[in-house]
C-alpha cells in the first residue's frame, strides 16, 4: 500500500508498476461523462423548451464543459483518480456557467435562464460522481501497492529515517519507497535497502550524482525525495539536481514541514535563493464572517426544519428509559472558555458516575473514554449514535457562538488538564459539531490521529473547508463507521 516503506521487489530487474500506471479507464471515463453528462440533460431540456438547434447547443455545451476540464488539467494523469472534493468541480462549473453565459449573449439564444441552468446541473453531479468513482478504486488499487510512485529518498540519516517513518506511516499518498542513499556516517534501522552511501563531503564533482542515479536505476525510481541538511545542500544539492534533470528524473525536496496545506505556501526568489513563504493561518476577515454567518443561519434554519423530529425523539427517549431527553454537559470552548454542550440523552441517568467503574474498559488509547459496547447507552441511544442524530442539539450551542457547525470536537474539561502545549493548540479554534474527526473514523482513530486531525484543520482552515466537510459529513453519517 502507498505509505510502506519497504518494497521486496526493489531490486528485480523488471520495472515495477509506476505513476502512470493508473487504470487505462480513468481518462476515457472522465472525458465521457463530462461530455455526455452535459450534452445529455442539455439537449433535452432545450428540445422540451423548443429551442430551435438543442443538438448544436448541447454539443457545444458539452464541448465547453471538457474543454474547462482540460484547461484546469483535469484529465493530467497526476490528477486523475486523487481525491480533490467537490469545491473544486464547483468552481469549475461556476467557470462553464461564464463561459456559456457569454456564448448565450452572443447568440442571441433564448431559452430561460433558470431552465438552461438547472439544464447544466446534471453535468456537475455526474463529474462528482465519477471522480468518486475512481479514486475509490484508486485508493483501492494503491493499497494493493498499484498506481503509485516509487521514491528513492536522500539525505543524512536521521532525516532519512524520519522522512521514511512519516511517509510509511500514512496512506493519504501515492508514495512508496524503495531505497535511500544516506549522507555521511550513521544507522539507518527502518529496513529500506541502502544501495549507496554519499560521504560527509563530496569526493568529486560527478561523485555524488553518478551514486544517486546508479541508486535511480537500481529501483526503478520515479523521484528523488531529498530530505537537506548541512552535509546536503546549495551547491551539493544543486549538482545533483543538475544530474537527475538531464536523465529526466524528477527532483523534489521535504523542507522539513507537516500538514501545512498547500494553499498557504508561496514559493519566492530572493537573490537566487528558493525561499518557501507560509501564509498564517486565517482567524480574521472576511472569511471568519462568513463563518459565523453559515453557523448563525444554518442553526437557525436546522432548529426549525427540525422542530418535529426533535419533538418525536424527545418523546421516544423518555419513552424508552428513566430521565430527562436532554443531557447537558461542561466543555472546554475556544481559548479554554468553558460553556454548557446539550445533547439528546443516550445513556442512563447515571452515567457519569458509572464511568469511573469502566476505566479498565477504555477502548481509546489517548484521553477520550469510548467503548463500542457501553452498557450505560440505552436503546433508543444506541440508535441516535448510530445516526448521530443525538448531536442535533448542539445546533442550540452553535446559535449561540459557543460553537461552530466545523470544528474540533468540544474535550471535557478534566481532558484539557492533561493536555500538553500541542494539545492545547486545538482550542484556538471554536469546537464544532462536525470535522475532520467525525468523516474520518470518528472513535475508530487513535489519540494522535485525533489531535492530528484537529491540528490540520486548526492550522489550515479556510471557509470553503468548511462547506467541503459538512458536504462530506452526510455520508460519514451514513456509513457511521466509528459512531458508538
């Protein structure tokens, strides 16, 4: 799977499966149904309007359509099958509504508007679908150690060894690696073969490269991922590039930093050096208004529509057990704040103090206490964690401003007093009802992957984030893998 460091077959004399050995079916997929996913639903809603050539505008829509899609490099075979969410075939579509906006205008073509626009809807929705569909059977494919990139890593061996450990540890990339080349003295134990070893200093002008591509050719390596330091950098690293790009080989460079998304890095030129700029993190602007708009309104909207549903699970609780429907709770909010989190009740009127006789039954390895089996929940509970439908009145606290439809889960007070300095950095943000957390795994993941998760979304935030998670929490509830 892409993330194992070690590959047996390194050294076999047939070229393994590379980058582009994606499935043959990706691109021919992609092109016909966003071609057909346009011109369809569009030549018929025009014939139904009446419209004099519905062929000739839904085979120019569809030809608009791809024609976006190739021009934002859509159909590149780097992009093809990776998970890029649905904002970005958004704001693709935004750019086709543009484009067909001005070809209608020029025209003169007279369908109405908001029939020729729910016309180019279906094109939206089938490319989503198809991007779904083949980056789960890429996901799928990679853990099999298809589909992927073979990476032979250089630099000194302790940054070696932990580019190898972060990289072998994850399966959110197309990453294997097959070898490392060690700079200078030292033990390498996570057992990649060491096919060459470049001295402290260099032995030569060519010394260095001729090691680094005779490693190359030894794996089948499709990058070079150089982790610098002191003994390989600036003119070092410069000959070595020099090297691989003449072979045609890609060179790409770890500058020492994790989850830093991409958005917030600028690369710069200042007096020749490459310098990598990072952006802060977003916590004021027009962005965070936003935010606190979506929240305010959609809690206020989710009250309402919901009102019935909370009314028949009001009754169905206190139907099937002893106690009050709703349960309350101190949390820890943003900057430590404390305030009151309100959910339905899930577990028997004495739950809290039961707790204290199932800590030896803690299934989580970090601070939260999850049991996928706890004999505190009710029946009716163990239905509406399930569904999380036991959340919902959270939306109480998010009309309020103690916290967010997105965010890091709210941790009990007693949980921040164990907290270290990086574990308190998840209160910079206001805790939500839904993240990154609850669509990956939710109680199913490790404490660090938690505070992993959290941290990312701390430091990389932005509002359409935001609209992406809630889009993909339906389906995290729907599969409800890890609700318990």
């Amino acid at each position: 799977m892409a993330g194992t460091a070690v590959d047996p077959n390194a050294s076999s004399t047939a070229p393994p499966r590379r980058l582009g050995d994606k499935a043959r079916w990706y691109l021919p997929a992609a092109v016909t149904a966003d071609f057909l996913g346009a011109a369809v639903p569009v030549g018929l809603v025009f014939d139904a309007a009446q419209q004099a050539r519905p062929v000739y505008c839904a085979v120019g829509a569809a030809l608009a359509w791809t024609a976006v899609q190739a021009l934002r490099r859509r159909y590149a075979t780097r992009a093809l099958g990776e998970s890029r969410g649905v904002l970005p075939v958004v704001h693709d579509w935004l750019i086709l509504i543009g484009v067909l906006a001005v070809a209608r205008v020029v025209t003169g073509e007279s369908t109405p508007r908001l029939a020729a626009l729910g016309a180019l809807l279906p094109a939206l929705l089938i490319t989503v679908a198809c991007h779904k569909l083949t980056y789960r059977h890429l996901f799928a494919a990679r853990r099999e150690a298809q589909a992927v990139s073979r990476v032979l890593v250089v630099g000194e061996p302790e940054a070696a060894e932990g580019v190898i450990a972060h990289l072998a540890s994850r399966t959110d990339h197309p990453y294997v690696v097959v070898g490392v080349v060690p700079v200078g003295e030292g033990r390498l134990d996570s057992g990649v073969p060491v096919t060459a070893r470049l001295g402290a200093v260099p032995h030569g002008p060519n010394a260095d490269a001729t090691a680094v591509l005779g490693a190359v050719r030894s794996h089948h390596a499709d990058l070079v991922l150089v982790a610098p330091g002191v003994r390989i950098a600036g003119e070092r690293l410069r000959r070595v590039a020099w090297a691989l790009h003449d072979a045609g080989l890609e060179l790409a460079v770890f500058p020492g930093l994790v989850e830093i998304s991409v958005k917030r890095l600028e690369t710069l030129s200042a007096g020749g050096l490459a310098v990598l700029r990072i952006a802060p993190p977003v916590r004021r602007g027009v962005q965070t208004l936003l935010k606190s708009a979506m929240d305010r309104a959609g809690a206020a909207v989710g009250l309402l529509l919901l009102s019935p549903l909370f009314l028949a699970l009001i009754l169905a609780i206190r139907l099937g057990s002893r106690g009050p429907a709703f349960y309350s709770q101190r949390r820890i909010g943003r900057d430590g704040v404390p305030f009151v989190m309100w959910k339905f009740r899930t577990m028997v009127v004495d739950a809290d103090r039961l707790q204290a006789e199932l800590a030896g039954a803690n299934e989580n390895d970090g601070l939260m206490f999850k049991m996928r089996r706890d004999p505190r929940v009710t029946r009716v509970g163990r239905l509406l964690r399930r569904t999380s439908m036991d959340e919902l009145p959270q939306l109480f606290n998010v009309l309020t401003g103690s916290m967010s439809l997105v965010g890091p889960r709210p941790p009990l007070p007693e949980e921040v007093a164990r907290y270290d300095e990086t574990e308190l950095r998840r209160l910079s943000v206001r805790p939500g009802m839904t993240g990154l957390w609850q669509i990956s795994g939710r109680s199913d993941l490790s404490w660090d992957e938690t505070i992993q998760l959290d941290l990312q979304y701390v430091d990389n935030w932005s509002f359409t984030s935001d609209v992406d998670v809630m889009g993909r929490t339906l389906r995290a509830v729907v599969d409800g893998r890890g609700a318990y």
